[in-house]
C-alpha cells in the first residue's frame, strides 16, 4: 500500500505578484514502511516538498493522496489533526521548548490530542527509552547535548505512533558521532517499529541509510532509485 | 484541547519567561491598586460627609442668608440679613419649634495661663447646647441673662480647656480673646467632630458679646429644631421671615427671598453631587491607569508572539490547531491579569488602608471599608483587559503560517 502518493504535484509561491515555481508537476509513491531519502542542493525545492508532504504547506496543483486520502480537500483543523496523529516532525534546529523537561517536552504533542492524561506519563517514558534517554528525563532541555536534544525531538516526533516521520536535515547540527546515533535510532524505527521515514538531507553518506533515494533539482525529479549499498547500523545503540 | 492543558502549558510558559510576566504583572497591579485606592478614599470620603451631615439629626433646620439661586446652590454673596431680632421672633413660635440659636464665627488668638492659640471664637445662644445634644463637663454654657447682658463669659471646648489649665479647674479663671478678657463659667464635654468642625477646639461666647467685640451684624445661619414636619415648618418658617424682612412674595419664590431654609435632607443632596463629581474624577484617573496598564500587557504580548514565532511553529507542526494557540496565548494573558489584578486589589487596599489611617489623624471620623464595588471592577476589568489586549497578539500568534514560524530561526 503506498501511504504518499503525488501526482502533478506543483508549488509555487506568490509575493507582490511576483510568481515564484518551486515543484513542477512532480509525481511519486511512497509505499507504507519505506526508508525514502529526498536529496538536491539547496533551491531544489525539497524543503518545500517536505513540508506539503508534512501537511504543513499547501500544493498550487495537482493531487497529494495520504492513505488515499485527497489532502488538498481538508481544511485547517483536520489538517492539524493529520499532523498531530499521522506525521512526526524532526528538525535540524532540535525546537525543543527552553528550561523545560525532557518529559514536558516529549509531551508536547499529547496536549493537542484526546489521549487521556493518566496514559500519558506511560506513553512518553515509552518514546524516551526508545531514544535511550530514560535517565535524562526530568533534565531540562538546555541541559543536554546536542545530540541528546535531537533524539528528545525524535522521542518528541514517536510519542503518537504516527505512521510516517519526517527528518528535515536532522543531522545537519550534529557531530559525526551524535549524527550517527540520531541515524541509527531512525533506521531501527523504520526496521523495528515499521514506520515510513522521510529524510532530507543533502548529504551522501546520511542518505546512505535509506533505501530508496529521490533527487530533486530545480523543482524537478532528477533521480529516483534505491541505494545500492546502504548503510546498516547494527548493533546496540551508539553509546 | 483541554482546559486543563491550556492552563498548565499557558502557566508553564509564564514561567519560563518570568521576568517579563512579572514586569507585566506590574503595571497591571498598579492600575488596579490605583482604581482600588481611589474608589475606597471616595466611598470613605462619602460615608463621612454623609455621617456628619446625619449627625445634625433630621428634626433640625438651617436657615441661611441670601437668597436660594436657581441652581439650588446657595449664593456665593453672603447677605448679612440674618439679626437678634429674626431670632427674637422665631423663640416666640416655641409651640412647635422649642429651640432656635444662631453662629457667629471669628478666628482670634486666645491666650490663658501662658498658653497662647489660634482658635475659631463661636458667638452663639443658649439654646445652641440643647439643639447639638452636647453635655458640660463643668459649669454652665451661655444662659440668656448673658445674651441680654453681653457678659465677656466664655465657655470653652474639651480639648481647649485641657490644653490652656491641664489638671487644674478653668472655672472662674481669665482668658484674654484677641485684646479682650473673659471668665470662664463652662467647659463642655468631649463632642468630637460635627459637620466638618471640630468641637472640642472651640470657644463660645454670646452672639450679642461678639456683636459688640467684632463689630459683627448678623449670624451666619440660624439653627431651629422642631417637632413639626420639616415641610411644614420650613413653610411656617418662610413666612415669618418674609415678614420680618417686609418681603412681598405670596408666590413663594425662593428667588425672592434674602434667606433660605435647609434641611439634613437638602444638604446630603447637595453633597451627594459634590462627592459623586469627586468619585468620576478620581475613577478617571484611575480608568486611565488601568488603560496604561492594559498597553502594557499588549505591548509585551506582541513581543512574546515575535519571540516565540518558532515555538508557535513548532506547537503547529505537532498538531495545534488555529485556536489552540489563540487560546494558549489568550490564556497567558488573563492568568497575568486575573494574577495582577489580584495582587493590585490586595496592595490597593492596603494603600488605603494606610490613607485613611493618615487622613483620621488629621480628621478624626474616618472609617476604612474594602471598596467590594471596586474589587469587583478589579478583577471584571483586568480580565477584560486581559482579552482585549491580549487578543490581537493571540491572532496574530495563530495565524502564523506553519512553515514560515518554523523558517523564523
């Protein structure tokens, strides 16, 4: 089942009356499970393409299926809604809430949820352990590393179980070695728990561990194929 | 989202940011202290107007001189119309009005013992101790012989006896007024303060002595009590006055008259306009602080929503909704009202409190309340303030575009 399908997808924005194209009529399938990386250099457009794919942006044209769902049909709180259940974020700049704890913050997104307040402590020491942040929890954000921060964000994006993340440059304030912790914790996510990942990314070695990677240029598709060698990381967790 | 997130995530954010909540807070706890410490010294102000003029009694009338203008105000050109001879005619009506006396009043310096004072000289009657309901500590007040005789007899206030002979009996002694000497033949009990006067620093003498002494010609307002409706003998009164003072007016226009008669009734009237002009004037003011306030609270809310353009971003991106940060920020806007606005009835009160400790000992008779109108005004306001300041940041908070907020690092 493909849970993102795009056809003849077209963004452009207008400023003033000046008409900027950014996607030209792009069409793909993201198949449910899929570790897809988007790459191209920067101007591409696949942030542009992130965020319509995220339901965080609207396409100027063309359809964008989520679960067979026509997207651009929704309005603004079912849109919310979608990005609250079906999508998880997780950005290069961390956005994690200041001089606030790790558990406030991977609660976060609960508070724009039905879930029940007695489930929630359970729900998100579930997503910090899986991060391997179990005993940071009552730490506030501005305690940790970098590379804390970012698999805070990543417990952050897990909390709702949502069937597809996306990783917008996720490694790009990172440090080799936190960088491939972040890596490894999103590959196990795809393997283990089966979610769709979405990373973007402009880096080769990064994009390594997908398995299929799409490559924008100019607003167009310029590649589309799986990774020949991808890049396993086994094993426990980088410590 | 639920009431109970939205208070939490909204106080959370109070408190990361504490500082500015607190400066906020601030200028909200002084426009509300402002609007609390005004309206409680006015009602104070009120109720103690309103306590010394009910303390002249109801069965009591003043008769002024001059005539009573259109406006209802009393003529700002005193007539000097009111004599002994009005007074002499009055006491003849004692069937139904048992007491009449009039006040004379001169500053002088009295000296007595070494002591010297600058003090308010009352020239008066006998029937002025029956009509106030006072008691004599020793002695006796003016009696009519001393009217008739113009005797230099002078009966002092409580507090003014004490401090002139302390321990020591002022009965019989000699006092000099201005470059006059009396005797002393009384001296009253504690009376306290009445119609803005207080009594106990008086010195009475024979309206007829002062009209000699001072070269004074008439009274100032002439005192009756009487046990007819205050109607029917302020027409009764009315009357005898225009007769008295050859005036031809059958049509009972006051306009006419070169006296007036007034009552407990028609003075708190005249004091309820007075002291309800204060209460606008001082609750403008404090309208205006409230305001100042109120711009500050928008001001810093403006400055929160830039600030936190990617937090806003961020709460989108996992799923808040349009009116879920609307809410979020309308919310930290009223807690840091409802808060301040607290705070401010408490300090304002407080303020008042103290005032009005500062005031009595200047002006004993003054009662503290905690103005509940104000409180309630308080709080009703600054949460108003809360939601109308603090609803344009909100909105524009809302409206931020997911993308763009998240862009804003």
């Amino acid at each position: 089942m493909d849970v993102i399908k795009i056809e003849k997808l077209t963004k452009q924005y207008e400023n003033d009356e000046v008409v900027t194209p950014v996607l030209f009529g792009l069409d793909f399938t993201i198949p449910a499970g899929q570790f897809i990386a988007i790459m191209g250099p920067s101007g591409s457009g696949k942030s542009t393409l992130m965020h319509i794919l995220g339901f965080l942006d609207t396409l100027t044209e063309g359809r964008y299926l989520f679960e067979d769902q026509d997207v651009s049909k929704l309005d603004d709180d079912v849109l919310a809604r979608m990005r609250g259940e079906k999508v998880g974020f997780i950005f290069q700049a961390f956005n994690l809430l200041p001089k606030t704890t790790v558990f406030d913050n991977v609660m976060l997104p609960l508070l724009y949820s039905d879930v029940p307040l007695a489930k929630r402590r359970d729900m998100a020491m579930e997503a910090i352990e899986s991060v391997g942040l179990a005993h940071r929890a009552n730490n506030l954000s501005n305690q940790l590393s970098g590379g804390e921060r970012q698999r805070v964000a990543i417990a952050r994006a897990l909390i709702r179980k949502p069937p597809v993340i996306f990783a917008d440059e996720p490694t790009g304030n990172l440090d080799s070695k936190s960088g491939a912790q972040v890596m490894q914790i999103l590959q196990r996510l795809n393997i283990d728990k089966g979610h769709t990942i979405v990373l973007v990314t402009h880096e080769t070695y990064t994009a390594e561990h997908a398995e299929r990677v799409l490559r924008l240029k100019d607003g167009l598709i310029q590649s589309d194929e799986p990774v020949k060698h991808r890049c396993l990381a086994t094993g426990e967790l980088i410590k | 989202m639920l009431w109970r997130d939205l208070a939490d995530s909204s106080w959370q954010s109070l408190i990361r940011t504490r500082n500015r909540s607190l400066l906020t807070m601030f200028g909200i706890v002084v426009g509300i202290a402002a609007v609390i410490l005004s309206l409680s010294i006015g009602e104070a102000a009120q109720s103690f107007i309103l306590s010394q003029i009910s303390s002249f009694g109801s069965d009591k009338l003043i008769i002024h001189p001059g005539p009573k203008t259109q406006t209802e105000n009393p003529s700002p050109f005193v007539e000097e119309s009111l004599v002994m001879k009005d007074i002499k005619r009055l006491k003849k009506e004692s069937a139904w009005m048992p007491m009449v006396s009039g006040e004379m009043m001169q500053s002088d310096m009295i000296v007595g013992e070494g002591v010297s004072k600058n003090i308010s000289l009352l020239g008066t009657l006998p029937d002025e101790i029956l009509i106030g309901g006072y008691d004599m500590l020793q002695g006796n007040f003016i009696t009519d012989s001393d009217v008739e005789s113009h005797t230099r007899s002078v009966v002092l206030g409580y507090s003014l006896a004490d401090e002139i002979f302390g321990q020591a009996s002022p009965l019989g002694q000699s006092v000099k007024v201005g470059s006059n000497t009396y005797r002393v033949i009384g001296v009253m009990d504690k009376a306290g303060t009445q119609f803005f006067q207080n009594l106990d620093e008086l010195a009475y003498i024979p309206a007829t002595t002062m009209i000699d002494l001072y070269g004074k010609k008439s009274f100032e307002y002439l005192i009756a009590k009487t046990n007819l409706p205050l109607d029917e003998s302020a027409r009764r009164i009315e009357d005898i006055m225009r007769e008295q003072h050859d005036i031809d007016n059958p049509t009972g226009d006051l306009a006419k008259d070169d006296f007036f008669v007034m009552t407990q009734a028609d003075a708190i009237k005249t004091v309820s306009q007075v002291t309800s002009v204060l209460q606008i004037l001082l609750s403008s003011i404090a309208a205006i602080s409230l305001l100042v306030g109120g711009i500050g609270i928008m001001n810093i809310m403006f400055v929160s929503v830039t600030e936190r353009v990617s937090e806003i971003g961020l709460r989108k991106a996992i799923g808040a909704r349009y009116k879920d940060v609307l809410r979020q920020f309308l919310t930290e806007a009223t807690i840091l009202t409802i808060v301040g606005g607290i705070a401010g009835i408490i300090l304002g009160s407080l303020l008042a409190f103290i005032a009005i400790q500062v005031i009595n000992y200047y002006q004993p008779g003054w009662v503290f309340t905690v103005s509940w109108v104000g409180a309630l005004l308080g709080v009703a306001v600054s949460s108003i303030i809360g939601l109308t300041f603090g609803y344009l940041p909100a909105r524009k908070a809302a409206k931020l575009s997911p993308i763009e907020a998240l862009r804003a690092e």
